[in-house]
C-alpha cells in the first residue's frame, strides 16, 4: 500500500478521534450548562465545580479536530465552512459567551452571579443547537433543500438533548444528594429524547444517500450494523432502569449512565463512519479526492505522533487527579 493510500486513512482516522472524544468530553459539560438550574445557586455552584477542572482542556479536541481537517483535506474543509459560515460563527460566539461567563461569575460580584449564569446556560443551548445542525447539514450532504434544512434543524435540538443526557449522567456520576436525585430525572428525560433523535438520524441518512442505503442494507454488513442499534437499546434501557434507582446505597454503579452514554455515543459515530467511508462528504468526496499530497501528510504526521498522545496523556492526568465527587464551590 502506497502513501498516497494509507496517509489518509490515517489522518481521518485522527480526525474522526478527535470528533468523537471532543463530542463525549465536551459534550458532557455543554450538557451541564444546559441544564443549569436557574432556582437554586447551590446546585449551580457544584455543577460548575463538576466541570471546573475539564471543560476548557475539553475544547482542545475540537481544535485538534479542525486542524487536521485544514492541513490534511483542504479541499473538504473549504466546501464545510462554505456552507456552514453561519452556523460556525454562531458557535464560536456561543463557546466565547461561554468561556466568558464562566470566568466572570468567579470574578464578579455575587449579586452578578445569577445574570452570567444565565448566560452560561443559553450560551451552552446554542452551541449545542449549533453543533448539532452542522452534523445535520453535514449528513444530507449540504443539499439546498426544504427537508435538508428541516432534518438539520431537527438535528440540533437532537444534538442538545444528547449532550444534556451526558451531561446529566456525568452529574449522577459526580454528585451527591438532591442534585443527583434532580440529575437522574433529567438523564431520564433526556434519554428518551436522546433515543428519538438516534432513530431519527438513522431513518433520515440511508433516506438522503444512496450509499449509506446500499451499505446498511447489504449482507453481510447489515448483519454487523444490526448491533449497533441493539447495543444502543440495551444502553439505553439499563440506564433507565438504574436512574430510576438513583441514589443507591454507597453510590453504588453511579459511574454506569455516564459509561452507557459512552457507549451509545462511539455507537453512533460508529455507525455514521462505516456508512460514509470512504467519503468525507457524503456522495460526493472521498478521503483519497480530498487528501493533500503525500509529502505534506508525513511531514504533519511527525508532527501529529507528538501531539497527539501527549494530550492523550493530559487528558487522562487530570482525569485521574481529579476523579471523585464535586465538592462545595468556593471563591477566594
């Protein structure tokens, strides 16, 4: 196998990590901001000291995401901000407010608290809305259609509820008490709305592109794809089952919703990856058409052996450092 074969598998294959980790580890805070409750300062407070430690080393995959997608497919990445110039900037703006509100809510007055606090949680609704209609817009090929931008906009608000159901998974995980209890009742509902966007998306793709239709439906490659949906019922029903439980005694499996919505995350992407490869538009460009000269991708590769396990790396330190429960916020 030639460079020219193997060096963008590799660099898809990087750039497909770093979407799917960005989506898992960002995904969960973009979930808590979402659900802020705006009742209860308490409650607040130790839902952004779950996410304090991670949240802004969370958004180094999205970079890492993009770059790879500029230096290895050039092409792809001019024809994606093409169509999607709006919806990006608008979730720039929200990630921005978002880091924004964070920061200042510990800088400001307490008095000011609740006003950033709100502009934490609609900051955290439209980049997720905003993430989830790109993937929408991205799924039907960027086709200029009625049904196009009606499934893209369903998308966001299935992107939302998805990242508030691991969001609020990661909260039984890391705390205790009412907010646990009140965590476990909104990764409730959020599942099953969670489990209707995972449906829909996967009624609507073999819909709109003859090769995902073609490939799923296909044996024996059915017979493998027809794990995927059942693996992602079974997560689902086991998290239902366990949160109606919630708390159990000694906080007994509290890390089991957030490892099932793991689960049906990497089952999704999964799914979405075997379906269109070897396109990164879907019917319309390939890996191979897109990729930029074999020269230039072992150059970024000396590069990419470097960066990429070391953030690997930080990424599992401070997870290690600070696994446990949230503690009480405290502002000094």
């Amino acid at each position: 196998m030639s460079e020219a074969e193997y060096l963008p598998i590799i660099f898809a294959g990087l750039m497909a990590l770093a979407v799917i980790v960005y989506a898992i580890l960002d995904g969960y805070d973009l979930g808590v901001g979402i659900l802020f409750p705006l009742d209860d300062t308490h409650q607040r407070d130790v839902m952004i000291a779950s996410i304090g430690p991670f949240w802004d080393a969370n958004e180094t995959w999205l970079v890492l995401g993009i770059g790879i997608l500029l230096i290895a497919f050039p092409e792809v990445y001019n024809t994606v901000f093409h169509h999607l110039y709006l919806p990006t900037a608008i979730m720039l703006a929200g990630l921005i407010a978002r880091g924004v509100a964070f920061d200042f809510r510990s800088k400001s007055a307490s008095r000011y608290h609740y006003g950033w606090d709100k502009v934490f949680k609609i900051a955290s609704i439209v980049t997720s809305v905003s993430q989830g209609y790109m993937l929408g817009m991205y799924v039907a090929g960027f086709e200029q259609t009625t049904a196009a931008y009606c499934f893209a906009i369903l998308s966001g608000f299935g992107v939302a509820c998805a990242y508030s159901y691991i969001g609020a998974c990661w909260l039984v995980m890391k705390t205790e008490g009412e907010l646990q209890k009140r965590a476990a009742n909104w990764a409730r509902k959020a599942g099953y709305a969670t489990a209707l966007g995972v449906v829909a998306v996967s009624l609507f793709n073999p819909w709109v592109n003859v090769e995902v239709y073609d490939f799923w439906f296909s044996m024996p490659a059915a017979l493998l794809l027809l794990m995927i949906p059942l693996i992602c019922a079974v997560m689902f029903v086991i998290n239902d089952r366990l949160l109606r439980q919630i708390p159990l005694p000694n906080d007994f499996a509290c890390w089991v919703p957030f490892t099932c919505a793991i689960v049906i995350f990497l089952c999704s992407a999964q799914a979405l990856a075997v379906g269109f490869y070897p396109y990164l538009i879907p019917g319309k460009v390939t890996i191979f058409q897109a990729a930029s000269a074999p020269e230039s991708l072992r150059f970024v590769l000396y590069g990419a052996v470097i960066v990429v396990p070391v953030i690997l790396i930080y990424t599992f330190f401070v997870y290690w450092v600070f696994w446990g429960k949230a503690t009480k916020l405290k502002y000094y």
